[in-house]
C-alpha cells in the first residue's frame, strides 16, 4: 500500500511557529479538534479535493444520494453490496487497508495528556478511534457500522446479518430501516452527533483544525464560529484554505509531522519530555 510521505522540511521559522500553536494549546480551557482526509493521506486513503482527490479525478457524486436511498434502499442496499462506481471502491479498498499514521496518533496522545475536549472528525475511516481517541464526534459517520434511520440505534458490522434476498435490512429494535452509518450526500446529519458538536463548539476557546479543505458544512463553520466568538484558531495543512486568514497560527505542511511535532512541543513545556 502507498503511503503519503510528503517530503517535508521542518524550517527554524516553522518550528517556532508550531511551538507558538503548543502554548495555545496548553492556555486553551476547552481545546477541539476538527479533522478532514486530508489527516488520513499519509495512511494512503485519497483525499476528495484537491492534489490527487477522489472528486478531483472522478468529479462529486449526485448531491441525492440519500433521497435516491429512500426512494428504493432494496436497490440501494444492492448497489452498495456490489459497487460499480469507481471512487467507492478505491475509497472502500484503501480504508480497508488502511492504520492509523502519526497524526492520528498524536492527537490520541493530546487527549491522553488531558488538552483534548472532544475531535470532531469528518473522516469516516475509523482512523481515530482505532488510534485511540475516545472523546470522538464522527459527524459524516462511520464506515464500519450500520445505522437505523427509525431510532439512530447504530450497529457494528457483525452485529447484523445481512441478507442480499431480504432488502433494506430492518432494526431488531424498531423495524426501521437500516442503512451504512456514512452519512450520504443530501441527508441530514444524525441528531446525536450534531447536537454534540454544536455543545462543543459553544464552550470551544481554542480549535485545532487539521487537512480540511473547510468546503463542507455545517462542520466548514465550526472553525469560524470559534474564530467569530474570538477563539484561537489553529490549522495544519500543506495548502492555504480559506480558514487560512481567519488563523491565529497556520502551520503548512503535512498533518504527520506538524502533529508529531506539536505534540513534542505540548509535552516539553510541560516538562513531560518526549521523543
Ligand atoms: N496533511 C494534512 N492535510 C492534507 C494532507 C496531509 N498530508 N494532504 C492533503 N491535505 C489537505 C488538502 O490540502 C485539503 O485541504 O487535506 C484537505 C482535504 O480536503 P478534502 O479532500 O475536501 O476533504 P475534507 O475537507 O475532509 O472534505 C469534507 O467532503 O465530500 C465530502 O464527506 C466528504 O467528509 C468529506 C467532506
């Protein structure tokens, strides 16, 4: 599996920049996380935009797609179980082959150090969770569970069988019918993951957004209503963005490294040492 390793140069200029964003994280009361794909590019599943992007290469699927599954989820359910569009299945395939990488696990290790409230995260790679994140908002889903449309209840994937001859899947619990928690394209997201985050956002003094190209909303505003009620806003991103402006510190490069590094720079100064 190709693994994004962009060549990278840690600079003084850089680095000071980086040690600058760890004292704000270290004075933030209420620090977030906000990631996109770009945090999982070095664990070699494609970004959507952008450089090498699924939408870049195969242009954005229909902006329906949930209104096509209520349509007719029997052939919807069919489709997904044998999928012929191309992004699905090189989107499919890499996540299935993917680990976490160094940012995910950096950031796993913020939350250990006690800086870390909650990360929202609009990657539905199991990446975080699987690098040990816990206080976790997966606000387009997750590509491992299924989710009931009549009660939210969500299921792993070995939780509920699935029969190709008895379509849409229904709920043990309320007979709802069950779809892939991924959030599709035109549907609303969950209530319970959307509530969170917008609690979180409320309460958030400090956000560290990390490779979104911040295009996407209502995760895209998040960081700009930290930034509008005068929080501090930090991003990682080897290309400006248009949160760019609105950063307190803007960190360019790849999520990896800079993390690694922001994490070493949160840990020294706290006389905690580290790598
Ligand atoms: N480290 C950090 N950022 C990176 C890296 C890297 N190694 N490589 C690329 N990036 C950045 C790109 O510069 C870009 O800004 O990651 C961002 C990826 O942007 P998108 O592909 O638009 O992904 P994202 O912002 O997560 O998209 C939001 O759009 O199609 C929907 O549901 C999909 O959740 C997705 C949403």
């Amino acid at each position: 599996m190709r693994v994004e390793t962009p060549d990278f140069e840690l600079t003084e200029t850089l680095d000071a920049d980086i040690r600058r964003a760890a004292d704000r994280i270290r004075e933030a009361r209420h620090l977030l996380v906000l990631t996109g794909a770009g945090l999982s590019v070095e664990s070699g599943i494609p970004p959507f935009r952008g450089k090498g992007g699924l939408w870049t290469k195969y242009g954005e699927p229909p902006l329906d797609g949930y209104q096509r599954f209520v349509a007719d989820p029997a052939g919807a359910w069919r489709t997904l179980l044998n999928p012929t569009e191309p992004w699905m299945t090189a989107l499919r395939e890499t996540v299935a082959a993917a680990k976490p990488n160094a940012g995910h696990r950096a950031l796993a290790e913020l939350e250990a150090l006690g800086h870390l409230r909650c990360l929202i995260t609009q990657n539905i790679d199991d990446l975080h969770r699987q690098a040990g994140t816990r206080a976790l908002a997966e606000i387009h889903g997750n590509a491992t569970l299924y989710r009931c449309l009549g009660c939210c209840r969500r299921f792993a994937r070995d939780e509920l069988a699935i029969d190709p001859e008895d379509l849409p899947p229904r709920c043990p619990d309320c007979r709802g019918i069950v779809k892939a928690d991924t959030v599709s394209f035109g549907e609303p997201i969950p209530e319970d993951v959307l509530s969170r985050c917008f609690a979180e956002v409320a309460r958030c003094d400090c956000m560290l957004v990390a490779g979104t190209s911040a295009t996407v909303y209502p995760a895209a505003g998040f960081p700009v209503e930290v930034a509008r009620s005068g929080g501090v806003l930090l991003e990682v991103n080897p290309e400006p963005t248009e949160l760019t402006p609105l950063a307190t510190v803007s960190l360019q490069g790849p999520a990896g490294a800079i993390l690694s590094r922001l994490l070493h720079w949160v840990r020294d100064a706290s006389g905690e040492g580290g790598s």
